[in-house]
C-alpha cells in the first residue's frame, strides 16, 4: 500500500490586535510560533512543513527553524478572511507549482501545547478509520448547560431553568470545536471547502492542551504551563 504524502499548514498573520505580533513573542525561550513547527517537524508524518505568512519576519523565523515559507497575498491577510478560503488558496497554489498531496493538516501556531504526539495519534486516527476530515475537540471546563445571557439588566437562562439546575454527572458531554489540529484530505477539501463535514471525526485533546493564545493573560499561562515537565517533556 502507497504510503500518502501529506503536508502541514501553519498560518500566521503579521498582525494581531489583541496580542500585536504574537507569533514572534519569546514563550519559553523560542518564539511562539517555533513550539508548532517543531511539533510539526518532530511528529514524522509530513513531507513538508509550510508557514503561511503576510511578514517577512515570521517567514524567516520560520526557515530557520525549518519550514518553508509561503508568502500570503494581501487580500488572504485581512481579519475577515476565513482560514478555509486561505487553505483553498495554498492547495491550489501548491499545485501550480506541480506540488500535490493526498492529505494535510492545518496547526494553529497560537496552540503551543498540541505536541507531536498529538499529531502523530491524530493522524494515525484519520488513517484507522479512512476519514476524510478530521479536528480537535476538548471539553469545555463548565457545562455550557449553566450558559446565560444579560438582558434588561437581569440574568436569563441560554437553555432552560431545568436544563440548568441538573446535576453536572446528569449532562451530556459537550466539546469545543477548535484549530489546534485539523486534517483532511486534499480532494475532499478542494471540493467541499471545509474540515466540518457530516462525517468528520474528533480528536480529544485534553482541555490543558488546547489553549489558545490571544492575549498577554493566556501568553503568560502558557509560559507557567510550559514551566512543568509533564507539558515541557512531552514530544
């Protein structure tokens, strides 16, 4: 059996109005975005690790911890472009340039305690169960049962008064649906332009893990959290 060729994109703006130029700042004594292609690098599944960027300061930050840069057009680098849309770009740039694959993944470089393993057990996930699409979910940390909203100055239940009041051993399991690891293969994309499909399968990631990082408070959590061998040592 064909062993499939497979590629990894991490995509990162410039620019950044919470955090500015996240992607660059010092986590743990590297910049933020080398935690994701080293955990790209060092999970043996891809033949080539891209980094998508608008700033010539990530590109080069990114080939020198060995990525291959892709300049993004500006009209891909805007706040309101979606990351499909930016993925649809990049599969058909590659082509263009004769290079094709049969599935890819796409890390979000402000996930910086996805580790490789994370990758590698994904990717193996996709492959048991010949998926077509595959992403992260973790759980969320309170029931979104007990959501509520602010009207007229008064708290009013999301769900239901009785949805609310249950026992936590009594709801269902919800997860949030998130970039940290999205994996799909590249036909199937290019037609149905998206990760989410009716038949796409979940990779659990811890909630430790499955931070995102887009102000300074979550930076500094990620600093704290990389201090501790059982996140430092994991590869």
């Amino acid at each position: 059996m064909k062993t499939p060729s497979v590629f990894c994109l991490i995509p990162a703006r410039g620019g950044s109005k919470r955090l500015p130029g996240k992607n660059l700042i010092n986590l743990k004594g590297k910049p933020l975005i080398a935690h994701t292609i080293k955990a790209a690098m060092q999970s043996g599944i891809f033949d080539d690790v891209y980094v998508s960027s608008d700033s010539p300061e990530i590109l080069k930050v990114a080939e020198e911890y060995g990525a291959e840069p892709l300049i993004r057009p500006a009209e891909f680098s805007t706040d309101h472009v979606m990351i499909p849309a930016l993925c649809m770009h990049v599969l058909d740039s590659l082509k263009e340039q004769g290079k094709t694959y049969d599935y890819f993944a796409l890390l979000q470089p402000t996930s910086p305690l996805r580790n490789s393993n994370d990758v590698r057990e994904a990717f193996a996930l996709l492959m048991k169960q010949n998926a077509e699409t595959l992403v992260t979910v973790s759980p969320f940390i309170q029931p979104i049962q007990r959501a509520v909203r602010i009207g007229d100055g008064v708290v009013k239940p999301f769900f239901t008064v009785e949805q609310m009041e249950k026992g936590e051993q009594d709801y269902e399991p919800i997860y949030s649906c998130h970039g940290a690891i999205c994996m799909a293969k590249c036909d199937t994309f290019l037609e149905k332009q998206s990760f989410l499909l009716e038949t796409t399968i979940p990779y659990i990631l811890p909630s430790e893990r499955a931070l995102d990082i887009n102000d300074a408070y979550e930076m500094a959590w990620a600093e704290f959290l990389l201090s501790h061998k059982e996140f430092s040592q994991k590869t």
